[in-house]
C-alpha cells in the first residue's frame, strides 16, 4: 500500500474508531452565523483536520455525530448528570430534571461534551455556550487561532523540540532546566553511569507532550528507584532501565538533574515532586500579557491513584497571591477539602517566591516565539529562583477557561 494511503487509513482508523465525538460544535446555526463566537465555532469545525478531503471529511464528521447523538452522547451524559446532578441541585437549586433537558439541548444537541457543560457553568447559563471551546476540540481551536496570523512549520518545530527550546532561551537569559544529555535508541549513553554521577534524574522525551514516557529516577546508596511522571513506581533498577529504553524508543531522550522545590513551597509534598506553575502568556493585539496562571501540587498518593493526581488552585498574575478555585465545576466534598487543606498549608497572604522574576521571563519568553497566540509556560519554584521546564501552544483550555471566561467570548 503506497505511504499516502497508509497514513490515510491511519488517520481514518484514528479518527474514526477511536473517537467518539465531531470534531467541532455542529448546529443549523452555522448556516446563518449571527455572531462572532458562531462564526468561529464554524471555522473551528471546517478545518478540524486540513489534510483531509472535505467531502472525505463531512462523511467522518456525520459518522461522528451519529455515534455521539445515539449512543456515545447518552452514555456520557448519564454518567455525568448521575456525578454531578445532585451536587448542583443542592448547591445552586437546579433540579436534576432541568439539568437533564438542558444537557440533552447542549450536549446531545451541539456536541459539547456534559463535563464541560458543568466545568463552563453552562447548566445554570447555557447562553454562554458559543463562548467556550471544549478540550475535546482544543486542538483544532489552537490551529485556527494560530493560523489568524501565519506560522511556518519552523515556528512549530523550533518550539516543540524541547532541547532547541531551551537553547533559544537561555540566550534571552530565562533560567532553564539544565540538559545534562541527550540520548538516542542508536547512540545512547550509559544511563547508569548518569545516575551514578548526579544521583537523581528527570528524563522526558525531545518533542512529546503531556509527559508521555517521562520518569524520575534516583539512587540511595546501592538502591535505584523511580516514578514515571504519571504517578506509577519504578520500584528497582530493572523497571527503571525499562522505562529509560521505553522512553528511547518514543523520540530522543533529555536526561535533567531533578529539580528541588522551593523551602516555602518543599513541606506541601514531603516526598520531593516537583511542584509546577503553570503561566500561559497570550498576544494581546501587539503587545504580551498574561492571560492566567495555576499553581499545580502533586497530593498525597493513594494505591488506587493511577495517574497522580494535582491539588490546583489559581493564582493572581499581578500579586503572586495564591487564591481558591472558584471556577463553575462542582466538586466533590474531599477535593474542595483537599483545596482548603492546601490553602492552609501554604500560609497567610505571602506572594508565591520569586513571582515578579517568574512573570518577566514568561512575557520575555513568549517575545522569543511571538507569532504563537498563547503559550503555557511550565515553571518550577526552586531555591536558586524559578527554572522553566518548558513551553506548549497545544495546552488543554478548560482550567484557563474556567478561570478567566471562554477563549471566544471577547470576539
């Protein structure tokens, strides 16, 4: 089979039997696009997936929707409402009854997914709907907005390759994560050697995302152990050299020293991960500003905890003061009272260390790649100041959402 047609069946089969939902917002409104938000929505839609034919696309699209509307819609929907109909008729005075008419009007009706229907506040004012963009159709949001202003694949590659990244940066002065070395599945270096030298380690792949593969590793007197960044044991040298040729074999792999946390910050997670904050900056007409920022703590982890799982809680750009979420999701009992915990733990209004220096180099970053329209900046508060981890244009929009408003209200 020629690789043209390969790679099309690929993205058929990916597309197609793996998803479950269009790959945008659908309405009969589209046809007449009263508004910005719906004109938006529509373009969204249209050039979800540019590479493939449109009348190709159009029958995938209505395969899509005629799964989600019959039984994959449902199926969420139920399980949703049954999670969170209580929660919102006892606190906002919603009963389940109109809940459940007004998801099957959003959801079923328009294709965005129920938990963010909860997660917008939609349920209790579904006239803001066209306003938010799902992170089911995050990506093809970020590849519309980016294309409002042209970027060459160049762009793309310099910023995805985290080893360049950090190269680009360093020359505009932003503290950078180290890379001690850089490893490949045909030209690889003796990771034990590594270990043995610097004692405690983060390898994460050149160009993956979302922490794919990544681990940490370390090394206690003959003892070597790890964790993989999504929260699982490496509970001996053997699974800690599977994870190292596991993670060879996705890309190019970075070796980095693990970085410590801050002394104000080090006790809220007494077994050394890494706590991160996340600053996403954003071109404001021709200037650079901040659009939000969370500060993210790995909690306590529990046998069934697969991945990790995050306390996060938001935090004022201009202050550094760290604040309660009060974004529209309901949220069980034990996770408002873990957010509460963790606010007391932090301590009285201080500003988070280093806040001001943290803010300067995320704007003097995002000036580094200024045809992106947002970028969030993954930080960690470390004792000798921050230290960026690494930047991403493709980041997930229901926390800055939740935070600041849907990303196409301001249209």
């Amino acid at each position: 089979m020629p690789s043209g047609w390969a790679k099309l069946c690929g993205v058929l089969r990916r597309e197609l039997w793996r998803r479950n939902i269009p790959h945008g917002m659908i309405s009969w409104r589209y046809l007449f696009a009263s508004s910005p938000q719906l004109a938006a929505h529509r373009e969204i839609f249209w050039t979800a997936l540019p590479g493939l034919p449109k009348p190709l696309y159009l029958i995938l699209e209505i395969i899509l929707w005629l799964k989600w509307a019959t039984l994959c819609g449902w199926l969420a929907l139920f399980r949703v409402l049954r999670r969170y109909g209580g929660l919102v008729r006892d606190e906002r005075g919603i009963p389940v009854y109109r809940q459940f008419f007004r998801l099957v009007r959003l959801s079923i009706g328009a294709c965005m997914p129920p938990a963010d229907v909860y997660r917008f506040g939609l349920v209790e004012h579904p006239g803001g709907l066209w306003n938010y963009v799902s992170d089911r159709h995050i990506a093809a949001f970020h590849r519309w907005r980016n294309s409002r202003q042209p970027i060459s694949s160049h762009e793309y590659s310099r910023l995805g390759n985290k080893a360049v990244t950090t190269g680009i940066l360093l020359s505009r002065g932003i503290p950078m994560a180290p890379i001690l070395a850089t490893a490949s599945s045909t030209a690889s270096l003796d990771f034990l050697d590594a270990l043995n030298t610097h004692r405690h380690l983060f390898c994460k792949s050149r160009s993956g995302n979302r922490g794919l593969g990544a681990f940490e590793c370390w090394q206690t007197e003959q003892t070597i152990e790890g964790r993989m960044f999504e929260g699982e044991a490496l509970p001996d040298q053997q699974s800690v050299i599977a994870a190292w040729e596991s993670l060879l074999e996705r890309d190019h792999a970075l070796v980095q020293p693990a970085l410590q946390n801050h002394p104000q910050l080090a006790p809220l997670v007494p077994d050394g991960r890494a706590i991160t904050v996340r600053c996403i900056t954003f071109r404001d007409g021709r200037d650079i500003a901040i659009l939000c920022a969370s500060l993210e703590i790995p909690a306590e982890r529990r046998p069934s905890d697969r991945p990790d799982t995050y306390v996060i809680l938001p935090v004022d750009a201009d202050s550094g003061l760290v604040q309660p979420l009060a974004g529209n999701l309901p949220l069980p009992e034990p996770v408002r009272q873990s957010q509460r915990d963790m606010l007391k733990a932090i301590g009285g209004p201080r500003p988070l260390p280093d806040w001001q220096a943290l803010i300067g180099h995320s704007l003097s970053a995002h000036g580094a790649f200024p045809e992106f329209w947002a970028i969030a900046w993954d930080w960690v508060l470390t004792p000798d100041g921050p230290i960026l981890l690494e930047g991403n244009t493709g980041f997930g929009g229901s926390l800055p959402q939740s935070l600041t408003g849907g990303f196409l209200a301001q249209l």
